[in-house]
C-alpha cells in the first residue's frame, strides 16, 4: 500500500499543475453535463477527451480529486483496482477518481465495475479512444455507465475555439431556407467582422480535430499508428505484418470514396473478408466512416459502400503521400466534413441525402445540373465553399458556413 500511496501523491501534486494548463481553454457546448456517478468518454483519438476530462477536474472539489493515467499506471504495473483503493483510503469514500486512456489496462470493466459497487459515493470520469473496446464494456458496466461520444468539432465549436466567437445556431424558421439563410449570412457576417470567412472555412475543413489546433499535421501518421497498433492490435490478434497493411489500405481510401473488395483484396494480398474485417476496425477506431446508398427496399452490397475520412486532414496527407493531386482529392475533403458532421447519412446520384434534403457538395463552381425534376419530395440544397446565397428551380444554394452552423 505503501508504493500505492506514493504513487498517487505524485499523480495529485503532477496533474494539479497540468490541469492548469487547461483552465483557459474555451469548453465545447454540445456535449451534455458529465452528471453520472460513472462517465465514460469515447471517441477518436485526438478528438479532445482529455481536455474535457481536466476541464471537468478543474470544476470538482480539489481536495477529492484525482487524476491518473491509465498508461502510466500500466507502465510501473499497477493493479488498478489497489490503486482505487488506495484513492479511497487517501481522500475517502466519496472521492472524484480521473482516468484518461483506460483502454490500455486489461479488463478494466470489470475493475470499474467491482470499484463502482463498492464505494457508492465514489465518482468516476473515464476516457477510452474508440468504440473499439466499449462493447464488452457496454455489457458489463450495463445501468451503470453514461457514455459519451465525443466527436470531431463542429464548425461553430471550431469558430468558437479558434477565434473566440460565439455563433447561435442556424435554424430554418417556418420552413422558409431560403429566407433564413439570407438573416443568418447577414448575423454571421456582423459577428465575425473583418475575418475572413473562406479561410475560417478551409482552415476549419483541415482542422476538425482539438488535437490538430496544437499539433503538427506532420505527426498525423503519430495519431494513426496509435489506432492501428494500440487500439486495433489490443481487440483483434492480427499479426504484427498484417497491421503494417492497414496504412496501405488507408493510402489507398484516401485517394476515393469507393471501395472494390476484390480489389482491395489483390493489392493487399489478403483475402476479401479480411479486407471486410479491416474496413470494419478502421471504422470502430473513427478514422472512416462507412455510408450506405440509398435503395429503399433493396438488398445493399458490400461493394456499393462508399468510405469517407471523419478527419479530411488524414485523408490529405497520404492523398498527398500517395501523390493523388490536390485536383483530384479536394472535393472529398468537403464531402468528408460532411460525413463528419451529420449522422443517417445515404449517398445516391446526388452527393448526400440527409433527412428530407438531397444535397450537393462542391466548390464555387458547382451549379444545379445534378439535381433531377423526380427528386421532388426533397428539398434540394448545394452546400458550396463560396459567400453568395442563391435559388434556381427550387434549388437552393447556400454557402458552406450558413448549413453548418446547423449544429
């Protein structure tokens, strides 16, 4: 107990004065309160889990809190469930225990859940780094937990972060887009002043990540790697020759959105349902994201999927690495910010369709000639990276930072 006690004085009196660091760092606003007894964090890497969870130190009872690192405690060979109980023993039965990158140590549901039990009055705020080890989770901690899936910014959280500025949210009021388009580009426009919008947009499209605000682009592969070989390698027993390949597999998605398994299959040299299990994993770690077509009624195929980045800055760098041109991948870039942002996504004829909208991403080029007089029960949307509000037929076309401002 003795080591236990030690160790834990050194994590309080270490993180008392990281948390500082965080104090001043603006706080997302579209994640509810951390109100559980039990809150478990998830998400991408780099996605800014770590922030929350220190921002939310800095509001507890300093004299109850503690803050640990699951992998330094794996580093030294702690059991976890001792060093809980020597939280309890230091700052007593209702203390307010922080544990960033849990994932790391071993049946670590079941610790929690044996801790949650026995100190009723205990709090516990836990962060893992995908959805890839919450299933299992997820059963053993059932009516306990409170999950919370953090995401990549949105573009107000993005503004908001970067440039201090507040913006409500668009709304569309009395069904009437187009109107409430042209009132929120004249808010918008008053609240961000000289700033350049086109740039907020570009910069935001290549920056949706907390981590990318402080961090190089040049340590994306960093961010990767950690998917593949910590959190991959830790749920599935994939040879260590096999994992090297899903660097190839993410080369190659970043130069389309399409997918061909038979393909996949040759160019890997694996067969195509390893190329299923691994699409399937990259998906679980939120690198990519898999988007159905919309076919009411019909059987979907594997081979009609199509793959997007859920942070275009991974797809641009080995787009380039791959030495795809910025012609070629750009326009992704967009559409991936799009699957980033919205969920119940479908793709069909016209880039997206999303609730009753069909819509269509471009550049400030795009025109209306994609949409088609039988797509009438949809509204029809161009969401371009351009300043204008326009209407042709029905179709409305409306800047990039006007229907993203919708979350």
């Amino acid at each position: 107990m003795e080591e236990i006690i030690k160790v834990l004085q050194n994590e309080k009196l270490k993180f008392e004065k990281t948390s500082q660091y965080y104090k001043n760092y603006q706080k997302r606003f579209i994640y509810p309160e951390l109100s559980s007894r039990l809150n478990v964090l998830y998400g991408i890497r780099g996605s800014g889990k770590t922030t929350l969870l220190f921002q939310k130190y800095l509001e507890s009872n300093k004299d109850k809190r503690i803050y640990l690192n699951a992998e330094d405690l794996k580093l030294i060979d702690l059991n976890l469930k001792k060093v809980i109980d020597g939280v309890e023993y230091l700052f007593g039965k209702d203390a307010i225990v922080f544990i960033d990158e849990i994932n790391v140590i071993e049946e670590w549901e079941k610790i929690i859940k044996i801790s949650y039990d026995s100190y009723p009055k205990m709090k516990f705020y836990i962060t893992g780094s995908s959805s890839l080890n919450l299933i299992k989770s997820k059963e053993i901690l059932a009516r306990r937990a409170k999950y919370i899936h953090i995401l990549p910014l949105s573009f107000r959280e993005y503004v908001m972060i970067k440039y201090n500025k507040k913006l409500k949210q668009f709304r569309i009021e009395k069904n009437d887009l187009l109107k409430s388009a042209f009132n929120y580009d004249l808010y918008f426009k008053e609240i961000l002043g000289e700033i350049k919008i086109l740039d907020i947009v570009n910069e935001y499209i290549r920056n949706n990540l907390v981590y990318l605000l402080e961090g190089e682009k040049s340590s994306l592969p960093d961010l990767v790697d950690k998917a593949i070989f910590l959190d991959i390698s830790k749920i599935e027993n994939i040879e260590t020759s096999n994992l090297s390949k899903f660097e190839r597999l993410i080369l190659i998605l970043s130069a389309s959105t399409e997918t061909n398994y038979e393909n996949l299959s040759k160019d890997l040299e694996v067969s195509k349902s390893t190329i299923g299990n691994m699409l399937s994993l990259l998906e679980k770690t939120e690198l990519i994201k898999k988007v159905y077509p919309y076919k009411k009624g019909k059987t979907i195929g594997r081979k009609q999927w199509k793959y997007y980045f859920t942070v275009p800055a991974i797809r641009e760098y080995y787009a380039k690495k791959s030495l795809v041109s910025e012609e070629t991948y750009s326009g992704y870039l967009m559409e991936d910010i799009f699957a980033s942002n919205f969920e119940d996504i479908y793709y069909g004829q016209i880039d997206f369709i999303w609730k009753n909208y069909l819509i269509e991403i471009g550049s400030k080029n795009k025109d209306f000639k994609q949409f088609k007089k039988e797509n009438n029960k949809f509204h029809k949307v161009v969401v371009y990276n351009g300043l204008d509000i326009s209407s042709y037929d029905e179709i409305i076309k409306l800047p990039f930072y006007i229907w993203y401002s919708r979350l």
